[in-house]
C-alpha cells in the first residue's frame, strides 16, 4: 500500500491493451492522481490523462509499474513560490 497526495503527477509504463483501448492511450502515459470524492466505504481515486480520460484506480491491473513524478501539483508549486517572494519582500 502507498499513499500518494492528490495532485501528484505520474508515469505509468508498459499499460495492457484493454485499459489503453478503453482511455485512447499508448503503452507509457503520464497522468495526475486524483481523489473524486471524500466518501467513505467506496472506490474514490482516479487517474487523470493529459488526454482528458479518467480512469477510477482499481481498474488498474495488478503490479502495474507507475514512477512518480512530482508529489504536488504544478498549482502548489508556484504558491509555495508566492509565499517565499511575499516573505523576502518583507
């Protein structure tokens, strides 16, 4: 089990012909994890394509092989950057 932060960005290689037919995507894909929901007791992360699809992550076959990219969104990066320019000016 890993826990891995909505927002973070990562690249599945070696993807099975039916998940990339089902999400239009080749053999190596970046995307970006996603929780849809905060429900309780039901599947609720995602994977979000540069192509638009959303795949929920239990479809994903066992031992698929994913890398992380980035821990947080591009969004956090550059309010982080905001907070750290505001605190110098000051």
């Amino acid at each position: 089990m890993v826990c891995i932060p909505p927002g973070a960005r990562l690249r599945l290689d070696g993807l099975p012909e039916l998940f990339k037919d089902q999400f239009n995507l080749s053999s190596w894909e970046e995307a970006t994890f996603n929780q849809l929901s905060v429900e309780a007791n039901q599947h609720r992360d995602a994977l979000c394509f540069d192509n638009s699809a959303i795949a929920p992550l239990e479809l994903l076959p066992e031992a698929q092989k994913v890398k992380v990219l980035r821990l947080c969104s591009q969004e956090d990066v550059e309010a982080d950057l905001d907070r750290l320019r505001v605190a110098r000016l000051r």
